[in-house]
C-alpha cells in the first residue's frame, strides 16, 4: 500500500502544475474563465442549496486557490461576515491576499489551526484529496455546516481518464452521485439540500467559448461547430451529464 503523501509533498504538487498557473495569470484565457465559472455558476449554484435565514458569521473554504469563491461570495444577502481561505499553493495565496483584501489566507493545514467556522466552503477540492471520508470527517469537526461542490466525473468522456497525482487537474478519483451520497453518509455528514447541474447547460458556456475565440484558443469555424453542438446536446440533458458529467452541490450538516 502507497504511503500518503505529506502536506509539505502536495504543496508541492499542485504549486507546479501548468493548469493552475495559468489560471493564476490575468493575461491568459483560463484566468478569465475561471473568474467566469466562480461567480456566475459556482457561486450561484451553491447559494441554490443553502439553507434559507442561514447568517453565518465566520466562514473558511479550504483549497480557495486565488480566492474568487470566498472573495466574492454573499450568503442570504449578507456578506459581512469574517473570511479564510486555506490553500496549499503558495503562489495561489499570494495572489490572493493582493486581490482580495476582504479575506484572511493562509498557506497552511486548515485543522491545524484550533479554529472553528460557522460554515465550510468545499469547491472542486474532495476529488483531490487521497482520504475523502477522512477528510470529510475532519471537516465536521470544525464547523456545523459545509457547502460542497464536487465534479461527478464518472462519464462516457472521462472512461480513459488516468487519475491521480499526475493528472493535469490533479483529480485522484471520479464520482457518480451515488458514489458521492455514500462518502457523505459514510462520513457522518447529512444532506440538508442538493441538486446536480453540469456547466455545459448554463449560459456561461457561451461566454467562455466566446472567450477562447477572442484569446485565440478557438477557430472560426471550430467556434460555429461547438456552438450548434452545444445547442444540441442541450435539447439532451440526460445525453449531456450521460457524456460529459456534472457537478454536485449541496448543503452538508455535522453530527450533533
């Protein structure tokens, strides 16, 4: 059985990946469509699922990267609470307390900090994580209430999909939603509220194929062939999450 990797080891990891630099650089394409993703699908999807009259007053997300979520995020219409941010990438951080002034970050181990939220924000961070349910209890210890988003990655496009450390994203594993019910119930957590989109059905998908034109990372015609697939495949839902996957957002209780 492999050794787990160390806190120091995976800091190092994902600080090297191209994927994540070039997501930290304005002047690229995947900086601008990251932004776009966060605030107008993330964000949005997980203020579907939280819990109504919910006023947190502290809030940390673990795996932060360049603090879009926690940055921007508002909950019930309220954004004056205290904000963290946890991330192992150093370089992710360090952008982060220069665009967002409004959060605390940090480049450490979010348990090893004592600290306890009122609510956990989990984004894109669960599929990274070698002990899923380990980490997930550990996350209930530290505050009552979780807001997960988690890639379901167990489609027909994915079926090749080497995971692990290498991957160019990092993902260790894929999820069905089924899949992901049972690391929930397993760790303790319940499921107050949820629901699964995929991206390719939201608006935004638009706005970053139009992105990628602009930016030189699409051609004019490959441009006009995406779009008229886009427009069919969204007469298909089934067909699109079937292929393509979809994301889980939900809104997670700790034990009593």
């Amino acid at each position: 059985m492999n050794k787990k990797l160390d806190y120091k080891q995976i800091a190092e990891i994902y600080s090297n990946k191209e994927k994540y630099d070039r997501e930290l650089n304005d002047s690229q394409m995947d900086f601008h469509r990251l932004l776009i993703e966060t605030l107008e699908w993330k964000i949005p999807n997980l203020m579907l699922v939280t819990k109504p009259n919910f006023f947190p007053k502290t809030v940390a997300e673990v795996g932060c990267f360049n603090g879009h979520l926690i940055g921007n995020i508002i909950i019930n219409g309220n954004k004056n609470f205290c904000r963290f941010g946890y991330d192992v990438n150093n370089k992710a951080i360090n952008l982060a307390k220069k665009m967002y002034s409004n959060v605390e970050f940090f480049s450490e181990d979010i348990f090893e900090s004592n600290n306890f939220f009122d609510l956990l924000i989990l984004s894109d961070i669960l599929e990274h994580i070698e002990d899923d349910i380990g980490f997930l209890k550990k996350a209930a210890k530290i505050s009552n209430y979780i807001l997960l988003n988690l890639p379901l990655e167990k489609s027909l496009s994915n079926i090749h999909r080497k995971y692990g450390f290498e991957d160019p994203s990092g993902h260790l594993r894929s999820y069905s939603l089924k899949d992901a019910k049972k690391v929930i119930k397993l760790s303790g957590l319940s499921i107050v509220n949820f629901h699964t989109t995929c991206v390719l059905e939201s608006r935004i998908f638009d706005k970053i194929l139009d992105l990628k034109l602009v930016h030189g990372k699409e051609t004019a015609s490959s441009y006009r062939k995406k779009k008229i697939i886009l427009s069919l495949l969204r007469s298909n839902h089934w067909l699109m999450k079937m292929y393509f996957g979809h994301n889980l957002f939900a809104f997670l209780s700790s034990p009593k």
